[in-house]
C-alpha cells in the first residue's frame, strides 16, 4: 500500500506509534443521475488516541491535484461542529456525512448529475508537533460514476452548405453507460455512413445524409433504457387521437345522410371497385420483398 505521506520520519522519531497512518475507501462507487450517493473514507493515524488538535477535511475532485471542492475545520479538544468550511458554489450538492472527530471524512453528494462522474480524492490535515501539518491523501482515490437512462437531447437538420446532398440530421444523445445510436428510416434501413463522435460532458453526436421525403428515428439505448425522436417530429398519440375524433365527428352524419340517400336508391355501392383499390395499396409494400 503507497500511500502520500509528507511526516513519515514521526514514525520512527516517536516511538510510540500504537496505530499506522491508513486510509481506506473504495476503488469504484456508482450512483444515479438524480440520487444520492456516499463516498466512505475513513483514516488511522498515530496520535488518535488523544490527539486533541484541529482536523481539516478536503475533497478533490477530477485530479490528485486539482482543486478542493469541500473544506471543513473541526477542533477536536472542543464540543464544536465543524467550522470554517469551505464549500465553492452548491453547498446543498456537497455535504459531510462522516465525523472527521473519529476519523470518518465520508462525502455525501446529493441530487447526482452525469458530470459529477470522475475521481475523487478525500484529504486529512492535522496539527502534529510544533505547528507542522501532516497530510494524508489516498493515491488512488474513489470513481464515481453516476448512470443516467440513455436520452435524446436533440435530432434536427444542419444544412452545411446550400444545395442537395450537403444536408444531413444530427441526433445529439446522452448517456452514461454509453448510449448506442441506431437511425431508422420510412424508406428501409439506413445503412449509409453513420458518423458518430464523442461530444464532452457524456454527450454524442451522429449525423447521416437527410433527404426530406422520409421520416427519420433516432433511437439511443443503453443499459438503462431507450428512447427515440423522430424527424420530422410526427404528430403525438393525442394529436392523433383529437384528429381521429374531429374526423369521426365529420363522418358519422355524412354516413347517417349517405345511408338514407342509398335506402332511397339513389346510390349503389360498388364493391369491386373498393376491392380493387385495397389490392393496388399493398402492393407497393410487397415489392419491397
Ligand atoms: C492503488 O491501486 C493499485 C492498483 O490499482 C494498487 O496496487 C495499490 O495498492 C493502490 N494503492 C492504494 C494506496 O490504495
Ligand atoms: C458499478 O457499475 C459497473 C457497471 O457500470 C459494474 O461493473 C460495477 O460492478 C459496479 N460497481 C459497484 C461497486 O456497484
Ligand atoms: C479526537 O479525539 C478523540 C478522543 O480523544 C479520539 O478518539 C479521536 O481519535 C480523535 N480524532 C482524531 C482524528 O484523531
Ligand atoms: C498521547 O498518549 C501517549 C500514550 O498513548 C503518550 O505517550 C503521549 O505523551 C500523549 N500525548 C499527549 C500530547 O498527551
Ligand atoms: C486551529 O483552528 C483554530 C480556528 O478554528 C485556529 O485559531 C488555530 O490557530 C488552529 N490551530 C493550529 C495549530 O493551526
Ligand atoms: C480539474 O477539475 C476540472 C473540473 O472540475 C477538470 O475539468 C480538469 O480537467 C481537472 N484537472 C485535472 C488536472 O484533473
Ligand atoms: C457541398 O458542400 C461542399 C463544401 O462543403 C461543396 O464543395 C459542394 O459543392 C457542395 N455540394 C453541393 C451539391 O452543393
């Protein structure tokens, strides 16, 4: 176990170590896009049984290095929470849930987004002999990653340059895992060139050659769910539904003024003509075997 540890030599100069300078947390940790998740980490160090000074807390998140996205100070000789914290921008997104004063520095982040995915790093400041600090930090660190159902963001049409053949459809999709594309056409499968590149922040972009007869399904799917758009955005069941109705509303005394102009005899209805024209429709359909 490497561990960071800038006062190793107080091990050896003190002698009276009854515990090691340890810290244990998790390789990976998963969360859902709109939960909650908990980040453990808890540490051991040489003076716990009565050291009886500060205790600074920090989370870093992305990067070893990088900057600290939670801070908090804890005296541990008084009754006194944690002061002096130091939370940048969402203090209700980054909260403490472990007690720094016996050791536990667990995170607890709410509301999770697809970003909030990475490593994260938890860190121990203490007040050793003659105002040193001594600081802990795991090398490794903690994976987070926060799954969120596959989502279409958006399918719309990008023309790159006036004239045909340089329009195409672009579906931007959302994900974690990441989602497969799949793009279904009214006029058969689409097996032209589908480009598909990594945009950031977990989104991905993937366009194809649009022509403007056929409508066009975006379907992006991934181990969470799926979901599809189409282009040109058809009518939803409602609106089909409301125009089903409006159309039935309009048919019905027409059949009801048809039914007795025929009971009169004055119209005859001709039934191979009907049956001829149902035939003609499916054929199309059948060419396409
Ligand atoms: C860091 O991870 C490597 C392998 O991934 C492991 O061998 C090593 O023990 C870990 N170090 C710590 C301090 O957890
Ligand atoms: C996290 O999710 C991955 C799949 O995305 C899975 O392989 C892994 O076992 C999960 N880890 C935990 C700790 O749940
Ligand atoms: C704080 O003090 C208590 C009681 O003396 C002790 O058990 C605990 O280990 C101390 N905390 C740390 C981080 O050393
Ligand atoms: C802490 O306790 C150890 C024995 O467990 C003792 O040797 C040491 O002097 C104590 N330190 C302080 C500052 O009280
Ligand atoms: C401990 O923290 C307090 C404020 O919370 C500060 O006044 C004091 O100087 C700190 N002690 C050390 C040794 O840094
Ligand atoms: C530091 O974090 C930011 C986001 O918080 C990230 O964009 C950047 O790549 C990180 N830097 C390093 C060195 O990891
Ligand atoms: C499509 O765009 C390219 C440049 O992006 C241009 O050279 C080409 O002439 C365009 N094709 C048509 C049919 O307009």
């Amino acid at each position: 176990m490497f561990q960071v540890q800038l006062f190793s030599f107080f091990l050896i100069i003190t002698g009276f170590l009854t515990q090691e300078w340890s810290m244990t947390l998790p390789y990976v940790v998963n969360g859902t896009k709109g939960g909650d998740v908990v980040l453990p980490c808890t540490f051991t160090h040489p003076q716990q049984q009565n050291y009886s000074k500060n205790i600074t807390v920090k989370w870093i998140a992305k990067g070893f290095d990088n900057e600290t996205i939670f801070q908090c100070k804890v005296n541990n000789f008084t009754d006194q929470g944690l002061n002096e914290c130091w939370i940048p921008d969402q203090s209700i997104h980054f909260s403490l849930k472990g007690d720094p004063k016996r050791r536990d520095l667990s995170l607890l982040i709410r509301d999770l987004v697809i970003t909030d995915s990475g490593k994260y790093f938890c860190k121990v400041e203490l007040n050793y002999f003659y105002g040193s600090t001594a600081v802990w930090q795991n090398i490794n660190g903690t994976q987070l990653n926060v799954m969120a159902k596959a989502q279409v963001i958006s399918l719309s049409r990008v023309e790159a340059s006036p004239g045909p053949g340089n329009v195409s459809l672009m579906c931007v999709v959302k994900g974690n895992p990441r989602p497969t594309i799949t793009w279904l056409s009214s006029n058969g499968p689409v097996d032209i060139d589908v480009i598909t590149r990594e945009s950031p922040l977990f989104q991905w972009e993937s366009s194809i050659p649009y022509f403007s007869q056929d409508v066009y399904t975006c379907r992006a799917e991934n181990s969470l769910g799926m979901v599809e758009k189409q282009f040109p955005p058809g009518p939803s069941a409602l609106a089909i539904t409301l125009y089903v109705h409006r159309v039935l509303l309009l048919v019905l005394p027409l059949g009801a003024v048809l039914f007795c102009l025929k009971k009169r005899g004055y119209l005859r209805c001709n039934s191979d003509k009907s049956q001829h024209h149902s035939v003609s429709t499916t054929s199309p359909a059948t060419g396409i075997f």
